[in-house]
C-alpha cells in the first residue's frame, strides 16, 4: 500500500458530507485519529468515481469541486489525489505530498462528489430500531412480504459484511460497516 508523505496507511475510511443524502457530499477521509478534507487539486472525474465506489455507491455522476457542499473544517487530510481509475480505495491512488503542489490547498478547495444514488422500486426492506436506539442507520434487518404486507426479521444465520452492504445501499445509507449478530 502507498504511503502519504512517508506514513504508512493501513485503511482509509471515507464518508460524503454536507449533501442532502448519503450518495454526495464534501469528500472526507478518515487519518490520523481524525476526520479531515480532500482538496480538489488533481481530483478529477477518475478519483471521483473512485471515492463514490469506496462509499459503496458505483460511480461518479459529477464532481462537485471548490467547496460545493461547503467548507470543511480541521485538518485537509490529503492535499492531492492522483487515481488511475480501477482502485477499490482512494489508499490505492497517489497521495501527492504539498511540495509536489503548484500551491497550498485550502477549505475553498475542498473535493465533493455527486455519486449515482441507487434507485430502488420496491421498499419492501428496513430496519427495525427499538424505541431507546432512535437511530435511522442501526437496527435489525426485516423484509415486507409482498402479498401480506407483514414484515419478518431476517435471519443472521451465515449474515456477513457482504448482506449488510447490500442492505444499506438499498435504504440509501451508503457501505455498510458491520453486520452483527446477536
């Protein structure tokens, strides 16, 4: 795996923030103990379809440069991304450091993504929140029988990360992190 500025990164986390649902948003990475910016130097359409694929949404619809969804704010985790386009993660690409930079990033500069949002026709799935939680993104997993209407939970048997991903790109929550049984 590459390295940004000679650190090594073992798993870089991503989520879309500031749009009005999951699939668009402010690219930020997870570094360093902390949440943090992708300045748009060097993001192109190529690293956009890139980050919308590791946040479980397919490719890129366009990109969404100059702090479109607004600035960030703390660190800009990586100050440049060079991808080729068959990468899994923004990890996989070049990192570039600042010194390879015609000029330094700042929030005005911030990466954004508009990713193909999954279009389901059937809402027949969902998850079941007891009333303590509240949470919209938890829950156990339940399917609507089409002629009855009546919902059942789905068994965890043989349940992985693969299901979960699925599940939560049907409920438009983006990549599911974990599938956890009781």
């Amino acid at each position: 795996q590459k390295g940004f500025n000679g650190v090594a990164l073992s798993r870089l986390q991503i989520r879309l923030r500031s749009g009005i649902g999951p699939w668009e948003g402010r690219v930020e990475v997870y570094r360093n103990g902390k949440w943090g910016t992708v300045c748009d130097q060097e993001f192109t359409m190529t690293a956009a379809n890139v980050a919308c694929r590791q946040a479980g949404f397919g490719t890129a619809k366009q990109l969404a440069n100059n702090a479109w969804f607004g600035r960030g704010y703390g660190p800009i985790a990586v100050e440049s991304v060079h991808c080729l386009g068959d990468e899994t993660s923004l990890l996989d690409c070049d990192l570039l450091s600042r010194r390879d930079l015609p000029y330094p990033c700042r929030h005005w500069l911030d990466a954004g993504v508009i990713c193909y949002k999954p279009e389901i026709a059937d809402k027949s799935i969902r998850l079941f929140r007891r009333a303590s939680n509240g949470s919209s993104t938890h829950g156990f997993v339940q399917i609507q029988h089409r002629q009855t209407g009546t919902w059942y939970a789905v068994c965890d048997s043989d349940w992985s990360r693969d299901e979960a991903v699925v599940v939560c790109r049907e409920l438009e929550l983006g990549y599911g992190e974990a599938g956890r049984t009781r």
